[in-house]
C-alpha cells in the first residue's frame, strides 16, 4: 500500500496529499508533520515495529471538507486520492487515483468561498517587452485576459492584480525573479512550454470550440494568450474534469474604467473599513442585493466605475425608472429572491463535483426565472429590454430536472433515493421488487412461526450479517434441520434458510443495481445540465446586473437618492451632498442627522480647494463625500445630494491618513511620500485628487514646503481637480497668488467655555485650529491644556520671527550657487556641532524655539 502512496504522491509533489483509506483520508510522512500542526490534529506512527516509523494522521471522510477548506485558507494544495473500487475480501489492493488537485486559485466549494466575491486564478507571462496576464474564477467561469507593452506595462498589470486579487498566481519559471512583486498570492512556478503561445493558441481555440482567436480579440497577443494556454493546462490539470462552464473570455488593454488604485479602495473604506470590517462602507451600505451574483457584480461596478457616458446614463434610466415605482421595484426584487448561485451550480456541474442538492438548488433557481422575466419584462428603460432580450428562462431544462430528481434528495447519490419515480422503466421495476420485502419477510416470519411452533421467532436485517432468523435459547430444540446456524448470541442464536439465501441474493443484487442505475442516470444528468452551461451562464449575467440595478433602485427610495447628470462642460457639482456611510450609519443608530454641504469646482478658477478648519470638523469627512458620490454616480447608482453634475472621471486619487509599513522598510511619511509620487506621475487632467494633510510625517517647515510644491505641480502641470485639506494655514495664500485656487474653511461656533463644529464647509480660510479645544474634549488634563495654551501663545508671538513670509520666499527665483569648493562651509560646521551638544531630552519647548532662532539667525547670516 505504501508503493502505492508514493506512486500517488509523484502526482502532486507540491500538494498535501489526502489518500483515502476507509472512513479516512490520511496523511503520511512530511504532509502529515504539516497537516497536524496546521489543522491541530493528532500526529501519530505507521510501522513504528520496524524501528522506521511512518509519521501519519487523519481526517474523517465524512467531514473531508471542513479541514480542507482550512488548508486552503492558510495557502496550502491539497491532492484528493479517492478509492476508485469498492474493497472486496480478499481482493488485491484498492486501486486509487488522484481525483482533483484543490489550490486557493481553484476552490469551487460554496463553503470557502465567500458568495459576493470572486476567486481569481491568475498566468503570468513575459515575451520580450510584452506582458501578458489572464485571469479565471474556476468558480464562476469568468475568463479574462490583457497585454502591455511600453514603460508603464508592469504599472498596467498591477493596476490589473490589484483590482482581481488573485489567490494564486501562475508564471514561467524565467520569470521567477519580478515576481517578488505579487503579495498576497500563493506563487506556483510552470514549465516554459506551458506558456508557449503556439500550445496556448490550439488550447484556447479548443476550449471556445472557435477556429479562430480574432473573434475574441487574442490574435496577434502572444504573451496574453501564452498566459491563457497556461491558466487552462493548469485547471485541467488540476481539477481532472471537462470545463465546459468556460466557454467565453474578455480581452481588454486600454482601461475602459475609472481606475482606483488599492490605496484609494483603502482610504474610501470601499470594501473594508479601517476597523477591518465589511458593514461600515459603501460596499456594505449599497450592498441589498437578492443574489450572490449580483453581490459580485456590485462590488465589480464599485471598484472599476463606467467611463463610458452611454452605460451610466443607460444603467441610471434603469434605475430611475425602477425607484419612481415601488410596486415594479418590489415586484422585481421579489422575482429575484431566492434565485442561488447559478454561476457556481454550474461550475461544479461541469467540474463533476456537484451532488443531488446541488442540482436541486439549480432546479430551484431556474423555476424563478420565468417570474423575475415576466417582472422585468414590464419595464420599459432601453436597459432593460436590451437585458429582457438576452435572458432565457430554461424552460426545457426545468422540466428535465423535475421529472427526473426526487423532491428533497439526499446529500450523496450513493445514500439512494435521488431520481425519482417514473423517470425510469428499469429503475421503477427494482425499487418494486425491493419495497416489496418487508410484506415478504413479515410473511416469511408468519410462515415460519406456525411451521416451527415458536412464538418468538422473528427474521431480521442487518448491514454485517445480512438477513437471519433470529430465536432465543429456550427454543432452540424446535429448531428445524433445514435451518443453518449463522451467528451465536448470548440470548439465542441467528440461522438462515436455503430460501431466505436465494431471496436475500435476489435483494441485495436489486439494491446494488439500483445504486448503479442511479448513479449511471445522475451522471448522464450532470452531462446534460454541462451541455447547456453557455445558456445558464448568460442567464446568470442578466439576473446579476437585474439585481444590481433593483438595489440601487431600492437604496436610493430608502435614502432619498437623486440622479446625477453628467455635464456638459467640466463642472463638478454638488448641492446637499451627504457622506453615503456616515449617513446611514447615524440613521441605524439615531444619531444626529447628517449636516448636507455643497461643492463646486472646475478646471479654471475653482480647480484646487485647500480645506482649513479644526480636526473633527468635517474636513476628511467632506473630501471622502466627494469622492464617494463621483464613484457612485459613475457605477449608474443615484447620489445622497439635493443635485448633482459631474464630469466623467478617468481616476480617483487619494492620500489620506498615516500608516507606517514597518516590515517593507518604510515610515509613514515614506509611505506619504510614495502614494504622493503615484498621484503626480499619473493624474490626468480628467483625473479627481483627493489630500488630506500632505507632510505631516516630517519636520514642520519641510512638510509645509512639500505641501506648497504638490498644489503648484497639480496646478500648473496636471490640472487635475483636487480637494486639499490642511493644517498648514500659511497654504491658504496660495489663493492670493493663483487664480485657480480657492479656500473653503470648515465652521465652528465659539462661545465663552466651548465650541460646536457645524460641519459646514464654506468659502474662505480659517484662523484657527482649534487642536487644544479637541484636546480638552478628547478629555486630557486641564493642566496639560492649559500648558499647551501658554506655550502656544509664546510660540505665536515668535512665529513670526521664526519664519519671514512664505508668500515672499515662494515668489523668489531660486540661488544658482556658483564656486562652491566644499561640501561643509565653516559656518554650517559650527551649526553641526551647536546641534551636536543640544541635550534633547531635558530640553523645554521653549528653550527649543529660543536655540531655533538663534540657529536660524546664523544660518540666514543675521546679527544675532
């Protein structure tokens, strides 16, 4: 049996290997070191006589999956070897083979994977300057594939990692080193030839069933169809199935989307919130979808917003239609409940991995489809009748399924009972004849009791001994002589009869068949349900934008939404906007309503608004607000604002809060630094940026001049609309200096003891920061606040000796230094060493702003 194992392992080096032995799958040596600790199991010995021991453990067959799943979560492979014959006494060795390869790239079971999101498989692929990426959800059968060329190609693809998240990614071995690059996917190196774009080519044309790749955009992409050849090898490898659910693929190379970086999907809280959970965000505030296709195309639509002015202004007719008229709205989304999972019904279908529950659940969900047409069917938005045209409600395949399988069938085909009476002749004959037992031995046991004279005789069945007649020791004299002892008990013995053998022969050989019949007919099932996978899975597209059309529908009607327009020139515009999640969230827990405000920018004279005002004004608040809407308004959803218009936007950028990345090396402001670089090397005027405290993780006055360079590159080099807020106020004369730079301030009310935040955002710059009455609010100690007040009032009135006018600095061309013989002058000399014997730690806030001038003045050249 152990040659058997190793034979088996050579299959799948790399994976843990469950080799089915029983009611068990074990593990044995290294995979069995690896699976104790992992999933906390006992690790115990094989052979431990032979002074050798094997180290081995186990998981039970029944609950396989559980700790698989688990496995799965950490990164792990997992080999499947399944027993392919039934064991017989005294047969030779059960004859196993491994039965699917499970990677996190190619999970298909609903009880991982998470219903609204996709599980990416992703092929890497490199030909000369050309990159080539292709993405498959084994799960959904959703193919895509891309090529870059130029500079910016690894830009390209990992814009394209970042919005997939694969769990695994695939790639030659050559490419080995760039792809230290992926984080966060487990990394399977391929052989070259897998990747070889003459092999990928006839695979892909073999899996479409198409002559030709043109049709789908692939010819003349080599390193985009080598990356597909691989994606396809490795699944069918893996899964050792048919997939015929993966009947199409989507090429793109140009974004046809607003893109938003990770650290944007991050700072917006799109997907998670900063707390790590899903419920405070868009994502979970638009979230009321009906079905778990339509959660995954919302979350789509949410991370790669339309760019293209004919599908919002379609997908927003849609949605106004449906919120003007509740009864249509409820009426749709009640068609739409109940419909599960169709895209992964399918998937395991196809794969070979589905059960009679999981046909049930297809039989369910396509009986809901003729009312969810018929209610879409009723709408009259270009949007949907073009979906109206397109969906199928698979009347055919309905039938089939309801004829053939049993009401409520059983979890495996091999418990019985899954086809039900009446779909086949043969079948019905057998059940007949095995139903029709219990009269025949209840029969046989009259019978027996009158010929023998015992009362107590009963004939009975068990799985070990099969069928008996069963008499106590009291009457074991009036045992006849035709009867054979099968078993001793302590109360009697058990015996059976040359008729009871025949009949016993006849059932058993009925109950095997019926097994077999079964099992042959769910198969053949299966096969016809795959054969149709191009018609299910189109129908399963049209529910899922259905369905996301009705919850925008239905959350604009809950929040009172209003429809956006696109403009017609480059105005951004915003009347009573409110925060979408900071809305909800204060209506869930009846806090105080949100305080609506307005925002109006363009590409002239109110391009760059720099925001001042007190921390827990509202500014961070008031900059995500107009991200959020311009991400709302191009999915297609209605907005929280009284009016809305904007111009399209080809990319959202944001710089907001700090983080430290410790273990990559980088402190918070590198990290500021960085996300600073990614929005001006790639804004474009089109783009939306959005700042929230540029500099704060440096020295002040470094801070501050990085802070006034950014707004004068945006300006002057990209253009770009841009929400700067700030605690720099010396920023706000900027807007003395540029045209095309407006300061807006939040508002707080002072009165003798307090002050209030209004929340409102309004033209002009604020005086003040208000950071010790936060302080005082946030509770630290009068004592500590009233200190802080009188050190603030002592740096006020130094301020301005401390610095001369920035305004006049920045105008100032700048010093051509000419001669320069030495790295160190004489005086910067001194200044080093000055700064050598300050005692920093015994040093007061005032002492240090006293040796700041002082420094300052013999660096400017000043009499001191």
């Amino acid at each position: 049996m152990m040659r058997q194992y190793h034979a088996v392992k050579q299959e799948a080096p790399d994976a843990l290997l469950l080799f089915r032995l029983g009611d068990f799958y074990e593990l044995f040596f290294e995979d069995a070191v690896t699976a104790s600790r992992e999933l906390e199991i006992t690790l115990t010995a094989r052979h431990k006589e032979h002074g050798h021991p094997v180290p081995m453990c186990g998981v039970p067959y029944h609950a396989a999956d559980s700790y698989i799943a688990r496995l799965l979560r950490k990164g792990y492979k997992v080999a499947i070897c399944d027993q392919m014959e039934a064991p017989q006494r005294g047969s030779k060795l059960v004859r196993r083979e491994v039965t699917r390869v499970v990677t996190p790239g190619t999970i298909t079971d609903s009880n991982v994977l998470r219903p609204g999101e996709n599980n990416y498989l992703l092929a890497l692929n490199e030909n000369g300057e050309t990159l080539g990426c292709a993405f498959l959800d084994v799960s959904t059968g959703e193919f895509r594939a891309s090529q870059f060329s130029g500079e910016r190609r690894w830009d390209r693809l990992m814009e394209e990692v970042d919005h997939f998240a694969p769990r695994e990614a695939l790639f030659p071995e050559r490419m080995k080193p760039a792809i230290r690059k992926l984080n966060g996917a487990t990394q399977t190196p391929l052989e070259d030839w897998c990747f070889d774009s003459d092999y990928a080519e006839r695979a892909l044309r073999d899996q479409l069933r198409a002559a030709a790749l043109d049709g789908f955009g692939l010819a003349g992409k080599p390193a985009a169809v080598g990356a597909c050849g691989a994606v396809l090898h490795y699944v069918r490898q893996t899964q050792k199935a048919a997939l015929d659910h993966i009947d199409a693929i989507v090429y793109s190379e140009k974004a046809d989307y607003l893109i938003l970086d990770p650290a944007t999907v991050r700072n917006l809280e799109l997907i998670e919130s900063s707390a790590g959970d899903a419920k405070d965000t868009l994502l979970g505030i638009l979230n009321k979808t009906q079905t778990s296709m339509g959660a995954r195309l919302l979350r789509n639509w949410m991370t790669r917003p339309s760019i293209e002015v004919a599908v919002i202004e379609a997908r927003l007719d849609a949605v106004g239609e449906l919120a003007a008229s509740s009864f249509a709205l409820e009426e749709l989304r009640s068609a739409l409940e109940g419909i599960l999972d169709l895209e992964r019904l399918l998937s395991k279908i196809t794969l070979g991995t589905a059960g009679p529950r999981e046909i049930a659940a297809l039989r369910h969900s396509i009986g809901r489809l003729p009312q969810t047409a018929a209610a879409a069917g009723k709408l009259k938005a270009p949007r949907f009748l073009e979906l109206c045209s397109r969906i199928d409600v698979l009347e055919d395949l309905h039938s089939l399924l309801s004829s053939a399988v049993s009401d409520n069938p059983p979890l495996s085909v091999a418990d019985g009972g899954v086809i039900r009476d009446g779909y086949d002749a043969a079948l019905d004959e057998l059940r007949t004849l095995s139903k029709s037992s219990k009269s025949y031995l209840a029969a046989l046991e009259a019978r027996e009791r009158e010929r023998t004279g015992i009362g107590s005789l009963k004939v009975r069945f068990n799985k070990v001994f099969g069928y008996y007649i069963e008499i106590t020791n009291a009457n074991l004299h009036l045992v006849p002589k035709d009867y054979d002892r099968k078993q001793t008990l302590a109360g009697g013995e058990r015996f059976t009869t040359p008729e009871l053998k025949e009949y016993e022969a006849k059932i058993l050989t009925a109950e095997e068949r019926i097994l077999e019949i079964e099992k042959d007919l769910f198969q053949k099932l299966r096969s016809q349900i795959a054969g149709e996978s191009g018609r299910i899975r189109r129908t399963a597209s049209v529910i899922a934008e259905l369905d996301v059309l009705a919850t925008f529908a239905a959350v604009a009607q809950r929040f009172g939404y209003a429809r956006p327009q696109i403009a017609a020139n480059d105005e951004l515009v915003i009347r009573k906007g409110r925060h979408p999640v900071i809305e909800a969230l204060a209506e869930e827990q009846r806090a105080e309503r949100f305080v609506p405000n307005d925002l109006y920018m363009n590409d002239s004279g109110d391009q760059i608004l720099i925001i001042t005002g007190p921390n827990m004004g509202g500014k961070s608040t008031f900059l995500r607000q107009a991200a959020l809407l311009v991400i709302m308004a191009q999915m297609g959803s209605f907005v929280p604002a009284q009016m809305m218009k904007f111009p399209v936007v080809d990319r959202i950028f944001t710089r907001i809060g700090a983080s430290d990345q410790l273990t990559r090396g980088r402190s918070t402001f590198m990290v500021e630094m960085t996300e600073t670089a990614l929005i001006l090397n790639s804004a474009t005027p089109r783009s939306l940026i959005v700042l929230d405290e540029i500099g704060r993780g440096t020295a002040t006055f470094d801070g501050l001049a990085i802070a006034w360079a950014v707004i004068e590159h945006i300006r002057s080099h990209i253009r770009a609309k841009t929400l700067f807020a700030t605690h720099y106020h010396e920023l706000t004369e900027l807007a003395d200096l540029l045209p095309s730079i407006k300061n807006y301030h939040v508002t707080v009310k002072e009165t003798s003891n307090r002050i209030v935040f209004l929340k409102t955002v309004e033209p002009g710059r604020a005086d003040r920061s208000y950071g010790i009455e936060v302080a005082r609010l946030a509770g630290i100690p009068a004592s500590v606040t009233q200190r802080a007040r009188e050190i603030l009032r002592k740096h006020e009135e130094n301020e301005h000796e401390l610095s001369d006018n920035l305004t006049v600095r920045a105008r100032r061309k700048p010093r051509v230094v000419v001669n320069q013989l030495s790295l160190f002058t004489a005086l910067e000399e001194e200044i080093r060493n000055a700064l050598r014997l300050i005692d920093v730690d015994n040093l007061t806030p005032v002492e240090a702003l006293r040796l700041l001038a002082e420094l300052k003045k013999k660096a400017t050249g000043s009499t001191p």
